[in-house]
C-alpha cells in the first residue's frame, strides 16, 4: 500500500539493523545507542545546525511507512522514543524537544523504512527553516555515547547491546 521504493531497493536502515555496512550507506554501527528484538535507535548521519545529536528510531523489520507499521511496533517505537526524550533533556539540557516522521515523497520522506526523528530543541533554533549537512561519524559516535549513558540512567534494564 502506498508505497514508494525503487524495485531492487537496498534498505540503508535494515543494513545498518543487520550490522552490515555498505560504501551507500552513511550511518555506521557506532551511531547505535539503543538495540533490543524489536527496535533500534542511532544518532542520524545528517543533522540540524542548532539541534545536533538528533536520533532516529527504527523497527527492525522492515516496513516502508506507517501505512504498513502493526500498532504493536508503533507503540514500542513511541516508548523508546519517549525514553529518548527523557534522556535528551538530561544529557543535552536542551530547552524541549521535537519529533517527526515522514511518509511518502511528498511528506518528505526519503529513506523507505519507517522511521521517527527526535530532536533535541533549543529557543530560536530555527529546526524547520535550517538545513542539515552530514555529521562526521567520529563526532555521531560521541553523541551515541552519550545517549547511551543517559538511557542507562534512565532506565537501567534496557536492551541496550542486545
């Protein structure tokens, strides 16, 4: 149903869930922060100017959009996304924060694998009139880190490194 991919078309985010890295793909295993069975959660490859350290988080399995996305996967991806805001005020003392997802060309999306951004926000941080560039994976994986110790803080028992 609505869907969009090019036919033979190489999921970047189901690689990255495999622990597969292809020359395409910008994200590497040391943006992940958060794995379990169910979902994963990784710093984003391109960020905002004024909101770096922004997360996405991901089903592992593979649905296009959130036409096709069960509700039991839809409720797991807004806990963890919950859980990562939590962690963002601690870890990043930003002013709030923001999510957002995207579906279909013309809702912007442009990664066929459901996803959900959040975003740690700033007051003025223009985050809808910026654009985002791509963030060094040395720097990503500093952001990862630090989500990663303020999940465990906030919720000791995770999944993280399953």
């Amino acid at each position: 149903m609505y869907n969009h991919a090019p036919a033979n078309y190489q999921c970047a985010f189901c690689t990255l869930v495999q622990g597969e890295l292809a020359e395409s793909v910008t994200s590497r295993d040391t943006d992940v922060f958060y794995h379990d069975r169910v979902v994963t959660a990784f710093v984003g490859s391109h960020q905002w100017p004024h909101n770096p350290g922004h997360a996405i988080v991901i089903p592992n399995e593979h649905f296009e959009n959130i036409y096709e996305l069960p509700l039991h996967l839809a409720t797991r991806i807004h806990e963890l996304a919950r859980e990562i805001a939590v962690a963002m005020k601690a870890a990043y003392c930003c002013d709030g924060v923001s999510t957002r997802q995207h579906n279909e060309p013309a809702g912007n999306q442009d990664v066929w694998h459901y996803h959900m951004h959040i975003f740690p926000r700033y007051e003025g941080d223009e985050l809808y009139v910026s654009q985002k560039a791509l963030m060094p994976a040395t720097e990503r994986a500093q952001y990862a880190q630090t989500l990663r110790s303020a999940l465990a803080q906030w919720m000791p028992s995770s999944g993280q490194g399953s």
